[in-house]
C-alpha cells in the first residue's frame, strides 16, 4: 500500500435475494451516494450520480444489459462505467460481492473531517 493511502472498506447495502435481475436499487456505503445494479445475472456497481445532470441512476432502469438514466435516457454499461455509443462520459463502478448474508460493495474510507 502507497503512504497516504487508506485500506478500502467493504460496506453490506444490500440483503440476500433483495435484487432481481434487471433490477436497480439506490444505496449508500461510507456516506457514498452508490447505484447497484443486477443485469444478466450479474451484479455491478456505480456511483448514483450521472455526470450529464446528476440525476439519481437508483432511479432508472436496466434495458439490454445497460443501466438507463431516468432524466434523458442516457445509457451506461453498469460494469465498466462507460456511455454506450463511444462517448467520454463516465461513471466510477467499485468491486461488488454477493455473500451469503447480503450484497457487499468496496469503496475508499469516508474521509475524516476536521474538528
């Protein structure tokens, strides 16, 4: 590990069975706003915010294997982050696990605050 930087942290956000496929659900690990998404049997993990407008991703809806944003329908592969159609917008996506007791998503520690 680099000086300076801090353990990841493995946050559960999501119960057993609580994700059906081509489902969407909002979440929140470390104070991180984050978006899983289960899409062909897979689980995938982003950050909640599209960088068009910052619409809430939680709240849109998986159509051919992609997660579609809910304000203009802007498509993302869930697993990579990327905008479908080659352009270079990008949404982060983190290590997701689904265990026995739930879904586990891995972020970076919340930042301490001064005081």
């Amino acid at each position: 590990m680099d000086e300076g930087e801090r353990p990841r942290v493995w946050c559960k956000v999501l119960d057993p069975g609580s994700l059906a496929d081509d489902d969407v659900r909002s979440v929140t690990c470390q104070g991180r706003a984050l978006c899983v998404v289960r899409a062909g049997g897979r689980l995938a993990a982003l950050d909640d915010a599209c960088p068009h407008q910052g619409a809430p991703l939680g709240d849109g809806w998986v159509e051919e294997g992609l997660l579609i944003c809910p304000r203009h329908a802007w498509a993302f592969d869930p697993f990579s982050g990327t905008l479908a159609g080659g352009a270079h917008q990008e949404i982060t996506t983190y290590a997701v696990e689904e265990r026995a007791d739930g879904v586990y998503v891995e972020v970076p520690p919340a930042k301490a605050t001064a005081g």
